[in-house]
C-alpha cells in the first residue's frame, strides 16, 4: 500500500533534520567554520547555491520517482 502524502512529507522532513544534525553532531567546530563562511557570503551567491541545491533535489527525486 502507497504512504500518503502528508506521510511521505514528514518522513522527508525528518530525514532533513536527521541529515542536518550529523555535522553539528559530529564536528561542531567544522559545522560553525562552515556556518560563519556562509554568512559572510554575497546573496547572490546565497542565491545560487540555493538554487542549485534544489535544482539537485528535484532531478534526484524525478530520478527516483521513474
């Protein structure tokens, strides 16, 4: 039987926090590094890099979802 939507929105939400948490976890010195790098950043490149990770995201479910 197929999940329903709300079901397979949360499951990926959660899957977000999950991913986004191993860093901080893991090596929070490298997660902050990292973090003030992106703050310092132009928002045109912001922009771009938001734009490309979800330009990823959409092939790589399209990718799945044949």
């Amino acid at each position: 039987m197929e999940d329903s939507f709300p079901t397979v929105l949360l499951a990926a939400c959660a899957l977000v926090l999950v991913v986004e948490g191993i860093l901080p976890f893991v090596a929070p010195q490298a997660w902050r590094r990292a973090f003030q790098a992106l703050t310092e950043l132009p928002d045109d490149k912001l922009r771009a890099i938001g734009l490309v990770s979800m330009a990823l995201g959409l092939i790589l479910l399209r990718l799945l979802h044949r």
